[in-house]
C-alpha cells in the first residue's frame, strides 16, 4: 500500500521539479533573446 503513496510522491516531486525547470530554461532563453535583440522604440 505504502509503495503506490511512495510512486504517486516522487511523481509529483517530478512533475513540478520538471514544470520549475521549464519555467526557469524559457525565462533564462527568453532574457538571452532580449540582451542579443534589445527593444527599440519605433519613432
């Protein structure tokens, strides 16, 4: 019984470990885009 609570936590653990990691790679992609591609205003 105990070993389907230990499967269902550890895929929650990496569920959400997987989902942080995502969030953390497309902010670390999206401020490189933005140092290589810097916003200019439009006159």
């Amino acid at each position: 019984m105990m070993d389907k609570w230990t499967f269902g936590l550890t895929m929650l653990i990496v569920g959400m470990g997987g989902t942080i990691a995502t969030l953390i790679l497309f902010s670390l992609i999206m401020s490189a885009l933005k140092k290589i591609f810097p916003y200019k205003k439009e006159e």
